[in-house]
C-alpha cells in the first residue's frame, strides 16, 4: 500500500474534512495530563513528542461504565449504539496493540461482544508512532515497538514539515486515498527515524522463558516479596491498556445493568458467597495479575499482554515497576 | 447476532423442598418463548450450567440438574447461601426469572459411549451428577454405556437431594448406588463415612470407565487420588470446577484457572487437565 503525506500546512484542513463522516477521537491537552476526547477543532490535538495519555483509549471500546441493558418488567434491552462512524487518531502503537490483542477476547466472530463488536466495526485507528521512546516504555521488548504496526490502520511518521501517513490495512488506505503520495526521501527519512526511535540497549523480552519461569515460581513465596509494598489500589489494571476485566451491576434506580471496569487486585474480586477467596491476600493477586500478562497471553495467544506502555509504573503509587518484578521471579532459583 | 449477556424470560414453574433444613430447594423453570425452548434443548449437554439472573441482585450460576427428556423445563438445585440465591429462596410458584445458557462444555458422554461411568458426588454439587444420571440412565441412552456406578454423599439423611429418584434407583437391576452420610444416624442403612473412604470402600474397577467426581473442594481433592490409587487414569477421571463468576462466557476474566476459563473452556476439566494447570482455586 501506497504511503501518503500530509503537510503540516494542511494537516487541520485534512482532518476537518473527516468531521464530515466521522466522530474523531483525539488525544487533548488537560490539567491533568492528555487524554482522549471527541474533538471539534483539529487544534484540540495535542501530538507532543512521545507524551502518551494517562489513561488508556481503550474507553474508546471498553467504556470505564457502560449501560448492558435497560430493563423494564424483566425485558432487557440493550441500548442503542452510536450510529456515527469514529476515527481514532493519534493513539500510540503500545495502546493500539493492546486494541489488537483485546480483538482476542471481544471480537471473534463466533463469540463476539456486540457492543466491542459495534464500536470496533465503526472505528479506523490512526497511530502516531513516537520518535523516541517515553521515560518508562519498554514497548520494544514486549514484541511491539515505537512505531509498531498490530491494531492501526494507518500508522503515521512525524517528519520536519510534514506527517508521513503508512496504511496498514484496506480500510485505512481508502480513508486516505485522495491524499498526495510520499515521494522516496520522504520514505527514507521515515524509515530513519523509526530505526532511531528504540532504545540500543533494550533486550527483546525472552516470553516463553519468563513464562515457564513464572510457572515455576507459582507456589513460592516470592509474589509476597514482590508486593510487599503494593496498596492494592488497582491503578495497575485501570490504566492498562489490556485489562479488560469488568463487573456487571444492576443499578436499580436507573433501571440499568451495567457493566464497569474491575480489577484483580480488589479483594473482593475473586471472594465467593461462601466466604472462600481463592486470592486472599496481595500475593495471589499480585500473582494473577503478572502472570495473566507474562504467562497467560503467551499460552493463548503466543502473545505479551503487556505492551510496554509503562502507565502502571508512571503510575503507581508506591514506585512499583513491573519489569523489576517480573525480574525478580523470574531469577528466583527453585529447588 | 446474540447478545451474549442477555438473560432470557423464565418461569418458574415448580419449586421443590430438596433438605429438611430447608436450605436446598430446586427450581423448574419453563420457558416463556418457543425459540428460546429450541434453542436451549439443541445446545444442552449434561455438566453445563446457567446464569440465573434477577434484575436488582445480579446474576450467578447454577449447574443444570435436569435431563433434557424430562420435559420442557430446566432444573436448578439451590442452596441459600447469599443474598443471591436468598432472593431465589423467597421466589414463588409464576415468578419470572432472566436465565443465560446453556454455558460452559459439559461432560464429553459422547467419548464415553461403551464404557463404564462412575458417578461420585458430594452436597449440592451432585446437581449436574443427576442430570448425567438422569441422562444416562433413560431407556434411550442407557445401552450405549457400560455398568453404571453413583456414589453420592451427604452430610446427613436429611440433606440428601433427589430422594424419590434415588430411592427408586435402589430398584434399578442395570447400575449400583452407594449412598452415604457423615455420621451414623438411626435408620439409615446404607454408608457412613466421608465420600473418599466410600469410593475407596467400593473401589470401582478403573477397566474401560470413567469417573466424573463433583463435590465440595475438601472431597473433590481427596477423591481424586483415590481414583488415581484403584487404578484411574488421569484422563479418564472428570470434575467440575466452580469460582465466581460474571459474565459466564469467557470475557470478564474473573473465573480464570492460568489461562483457561471455567466458565468456558470448564466447568468440566480432567484431572491431566488440572495437572497442567496452577491450582488458583
């Protein structure tokens, strides 16, 4: 597929032709950091070097809360889905990964999430890929990368004066069919800076390694010492671009049931109306957590459910660094 | 395209008292749309389960404890133990009730046609135990199996399930049922003794069978050794597990055991199976 360009010139212009057909969703500048908004004004975008939101786009299609059903005398009906087509422009490829590796559990054809099926359906991601990699990224060890290509649609270069726009997929490309071609220099210095964009002295990740090893330590105390000083906040897992897990509730007074983000490192996540908890404690859900991105991705999908984003160590509040963690098990000698 | 989370409209049609305490009842319930009826008869296989869902209290599952010949109807058997199934307990006769399923694989019983199967059960969880028996044992099915063994336990007599059936298996020339409760008490003739002891005493012949095992986790864990020591072979002995639940389909990542789900990839696993897997149960 053919790369395409847009000058800096007229990169608002492009984007305000998508308004048209298009919901676009775009990283904004807030106090509290960037995140994702629908936006009216291609001005809004806010496309700083590496900065990445705090919380993941994958709200886009995994609301934090979203209404399963109304019901009404015992009738569940589900709600209608926003008619509009969404372009998603300007998620990084660690978020956009993690879309493509959510696809597994949402958007199987036999088994599929109507409403991640629907919005997915609807929705083209743009990625901008990050020249150089952000303070606490380690995507290129995960099996992605800065400018890594799983889960876009189109993947963009920033150049000097202009956007160097790969299309990775048939819809992608059409979107940007009436935009002029790159020429080969364009090419080129795109190709520069996506080789200058990882870090030389990062190590791919050994995945099937860690994960025998992670087996290993299944039944040692080692998660105890890992979380010793974990608050089991869960901010881990909300801001994880591939924690998918939720709750449903029903919330009577607005005759819903709905479904929220949950978290494995809750307590009561796991506790049973019997009273037993097969996680009591911080360890085993500490231990669920990292095995589930280290082992359990890679038994299912020969993947990494981590994609190197880096949120839960920006992030947590007590310094805790999953690569540190994952170290320390995985040098653990096991009689 | 379904809706995966979608309960659909039940009835109840029947509620049954299963235990003296009162703290077990079964529920039939009928379906109140056609396609629903059809739907839910061509996927059910004996070992799966439903969500039961009641909006305002949520949704949890239960194992199906009815055979699908027995009628239009499909068979929980409850037991009160949160505010869930309490709500449950407090249902009459022509409630409506939302229910999702059939969930889950079920046991394989095509694989074990032409062998012999032995059924070991403990408390509530003899539900699906019932439904396979039920199953195997009708005029139908009952000759593609081999001989057929149950081994049920109960705390006491007076927390046995199913009691007319099984009093009326006792009858049966074509399988053998061993009953027993924890504790001797006046009147009851049959075994007393912890379930693991039970199958130990009976010892079934491990030649050509299989043995599905589903109790609570204290008997299931000393049950299968057992099996193992009689002669079993890993891959021929069958449980059902059981963790919290959600979504009952494999999306919301509670009921994961390492990466499998119970919900869909279980509820019924082998114990090969189980060895392969940590045990985060």
């Amino acid at each position: 597929m053919m790369p395409k360009l847009i000058k800096k010139i007229e990169f608002d212009k492009t984007i305000s032709k998508w308004f048209k057909s298009y919901d676009v969703i775009a990283p904004v500048s807030s106090k509290e950091g960037i995140h994702f908004k629908r936006i009216k004004d291609p001005k809004e975008i806010k496309l700083d070097g590496n900065q990445n939101s705090i919380y993941p786009p994958k709200n886009v299609f995994l609301p934090q809360s979203e209404v399963l059903f109304t019901v009404k005398n015992d009738n569940y009906e589900m709600p209608d889905q926003a008619p509009r087509k969404r372009i998603v422009f300007g998620m990084r490829p660690c978020d956009a990964r993690a879309v493509w590796l959510l696809d597994t559990i949402f958007n199987k054809a036999d088994d599929l999430d109507l409403y991640w099926g629907k919005r997915r359906e609807k929705a083209l991601i743009i990625s901008v890929g990050c020249a150089s990699m952000c303070s606490n990224g380690f995507c290129d060890t995960v099996g992605s990368g800065p400018f890594g290509k799983d889960g876009s649609d189109i993947l963009i270069t920033e150049l000097d004066d202009a956007y160097f726009v790969d299309p990775l997929t048939s819809a992608g490309e059409a979107l940007i069919k009436s935009l002029p071609e790159a020429d080969d220099t364009q090419g080129k210095n795109a190709k520069l800076i996506q080789k200058g964009s990882v870090i030389k002295e990062h190590q791919a990740a050994d995945l099937p390694r860690i994960r025998e090893k992670l087996y290993e330590a299944f039944n040692t105390s080692i998660w105890k010492d890992v979380s010793e000083s974990c608050l089991g906040c869960g901010v881990c897992t909300y801001l994880c671009p591939t924690c998918f897990c939720f709750d449903i509730v029903d919330e009577i007074d607005r005759s819903e049931r709905v479904r929220n983000w949950d978290t494995c490192m809750f307590r009561v996540y796991s506790a049973e109306a019997s009273g037993h908890n097969p996680r009591p404690t911080k360890a085993e859900r500490t231990r669920q957590r990292i095995m589930h991105k280290f082992a359990y991705w890679v038994d299912n999908e020969a993947a990494s459910g981590c994609t190197g984003c880096g949120r839960c160590i920006s992030q947590c509040p007590v310094n805790l660094d999953i690569r540190e963690m994952v170290q320390e098990i995985t040098s653990l000698k096991i009689q | 395209m379904d809706n995966l989370y979608e309960p659909i409209p039940m009835r109840i049609e029947r509620i049954i008292q299963e235990t003296d305490d009162a703290s077990l009842r079964s529920f039939e319930l009928s379906f109140m749309r056609d396609a629903d009826e059809k739907a839910f008869f061509k996927a059910y296989n004996p070992g799966q389960f439903c969500q039961l869902s009641i909006f305002g209290k949520g949704e949890a599952p239960f194992g199906i404890a009815s055979a699908a010949w027995e009628g239009k109807f499909v068979r929980f058997t409850v037991q009160n133990v949160g505010s869930f199934t309490d709500t449950i307990h407090h249902s009459r006769v022509g409630d409506s009730i939302g229910m999702r399923g059939p969930l889950g694989n079920g046991f394989p019983i095509q694989d074990w046609k032409g062998k012999d199967v032995v059924v070991i059960g403990g408390g509530c969880a003899f539900s699906t135990l019932y439904a396979l028996t039920k199953h195997i044992m009708h005029a139908d099915n009952r000759k593609e199996y081999g001989r057929i063994v149950v081994i049920y336990g109960a705390r006491s007599s007076g927390l046995c399930l199913y009691k007319p059936d099984i009093k009326s298996w006792y009858q049966r020339p074509d399988m053998e049922i061993h009953q027993a409760i924890d504790v001797p008490e006046e009147g009851w003739d049959f075994h007393t003794g912890y379930v693991p002891d039970v199958v130990k005493d009976v010892a079934p012949s491990p030649k050509n069978s299989v043995a599905v095992v589903c109790g609570p986790p204290i008997m299931t864990k000393y049950t299968l050794p057992i099996l193992v020591e009689i002669g079993f072979d890993a891959k021929d002995i069958f449980t059902s597990l059981e963790k919290k639940m959600k979504c009952g389909v494999g999306k919301c990542g509670r009921c994961n055991l390492g990466p499998k789900y119970i919900c869909k990839d279980g509820p019924v696993f082998t114990l090969a199976e189980l060895n392969e897997l940590p045990l985060d149960l």
